[in-house]
C-alpha cells in the first residue's frame, strides 16, 4: 500500500473514531464585587454541551497554596479523566468551574475570597453557563490549601451542596505542622500564625452547626500514605462522618503530598463525587438558584 493512501487511511479512522463534539476548556474572567477586582476561572465543559441546553451538573475545584487553577489540568488531567468517565456513562456529563485562589485559603482574610465564591462566583456560572441551580446538582471539592476551602464551604453551606472530594486536605484539627504554608501566608493572622484565627476557621468550628441541620454531604477523602499528617488528619475525619452517620469514603494509596497522588485519586473521586447527582427532571435554562 503507497504511504499516502496509507495515511489517508489512518486519518480517516481516528476521525471516525472520534466523538462528533469534542471537550472544551475555556479560561475567562469577570469581576468580583467583593475582591474588587477582575476574577479569573478555568471552565471544563464536556462533550455535547450546549448553552440553550438543559441544565447539567456542576463541580467546583479549588486548587491548593500558591497553585493555579490550570494544575487541575496540566497535572491532574482532569480533561480526559472526565472524558473517559462521561464516555463510559460512570459520571453523568458536567461542567466543572477552577477558579484562581493564589494563597487565600479561600476564607475571608486576605481578600474576601469566601463571600466571592458564594455571592460573585456561583452567580456568574449559573447565569453564563446551563447548570444546575439546585443543590443535588452542584458539588464542591478541593485538593491541600483547596480542600481545606472544600471542607468549610461544605459545613457551612451545606445546603448548597451535594457531594464533596477532598484530595490532601490540609485540614489539621489541631494547628498546622511548622512547615505548613497556612502559617507563612498571611491568611491566619496579621503579622504572625494566630491559632485562634485557625481554629475559628477550621472544620471543627463548624462541627456542631452542621451535624444540626438536615443536610448531609457525601464526602470523598484521600491522600498518600507518605503524607503523614495529612493522611492521619484525613482518616480521623473520615472517622467522625462515619460515627456520625454522615456518607463518606476513604482513599490512602502510595505517594506524598503530589499530582501525582492526586490525579491517580481523581477518577475515582468524580465518580464518588457525581455519585449524589439525581436524574431530576430537565432543569430549564432560565431556572434561577434557590
């Protein structure tokens, strides 16, 4: 056979192989009333979407300290984990939002990166994009410093929320390790570490309001058995939803504090994750958050 009909062969099979849309990522900004400033995220939007559609779930990351929301990306590879997965029908298709958190901790503090999560952020996507206004459509996760915000927004809004992953989580129940970037960020206090700023923040704060209330959010955790503190603080977390009744899952593999870690865990934790997604009727695109 010549080498260019051969060739001409091969393309023409792995074009017809391929899906007829393909994924997208898209990286945009708007601007954030409660930073004052411009805001920028990462969008992954998956294969079929359509802007006049029916809306579909969504999942939102937070990357770790001093990360970028693209690592999700370039190191997690996120895009073909969620491919493969929508492929197989393991996840049902949803669009995921990556916005930039810089060093935050996604609290308050610095900026008032929390409130523009849930008062700029969350508007801006279910206005410009067809997803689901409805909280067993919308799910939160986090990776380190980004699971530590997954967490608190979890407990503190649980309302809005149907599920969680949290990969590494720098949750620390007590104080960060010496070496933490929690205490050198300026986040936790003005000039120095404050533990009491740490611990109003930290999970445990928010314990007792959100055991309290009706809403329970599945939780995927995990992280690499070399990551000593991590993996502990995750497996003692994991623990306290168990006994209290709360839906959880726990993954320690080999591996540190590292993508990866992280992205060998990411399939396992979409499908967790996507797992509190119902198949409600159509949401209508003009259908406003609750």
């Amino acid at each position: 056979m010549r080498p260019f009909l051969h060739s001409l062969l091969v393309l023409l099979a792995v074009a017809a192989s391929a899906p007829a849309f393909a994924s997208t990522v898209i990286s945009r900004s708007f601007h954030s009333e409660a930073l004052g400033r411009d805001w920028n995220y990462t969008i992954y939007l998956p294969t079929g979407y359509r802007q006049d559609g029916a809306r579909i779930p969504v999942l939102y990351l937070l990357h770790g300290n001093n990360g970028d929301a693209n690592d999700w990306l370039t190191q997690g590879h996120l895009q073909s984990a969620a491919d493969a997965l929508i492929e197989r029908k393991d996840i049902p298709p949803v669009v995921i939002v990556m916005p930039q958190g810089g060093t935050d901790w996604y609290v308050d503090r610095k900026e008032k990166m929390e409130t523009a999560f849930f008062n700029d952020l969350l508007p801006e996507i279910e206005a410009r994009y067809a997803v689901s206004t409805q909280r067993g459509g919308r799910m939160i996760g986090g990776v380190s410093m980004g699971g530590f915000g997954a967490l608190r927004y979890s407990l503190t809004q649980p309302e809005l929320f149907c599920g969680a992953l949290l990969l590494s989580p720098a949750i620390y129940p007590n104080e960060p390790p010496r070496a933490s970037a929690a205490r050198h960020v300026g986040v936790f206090g003005e000039r120095q570490f404050d533990p009491r700023i740490w611990h109003d923040l930290n999970y445990p704060a928010q314990w007792d309001r959100y055991m309290s209330r009706p809403y329970r959010l599945p939780m995927f955790i995990a992280a690499g058995d070399d990551d000593l503190a991590i993996q502990a603080d995750a497996s003692t977390l994991y623990t306290h939803l168990r006994l209290a009744g709360n839906p959880a899952a726990l993954r320690i593999i080999d591996g540190g504090h590292t993508w990866d870690v992280w992205s060998a865990l990411l399939p396992a934790a979409l499908k967790y994750t996507l797992g509190c997604v119902k198949p409600p009727a159509l949401e209508h695109p003009s259908n406003q958050r609750p």
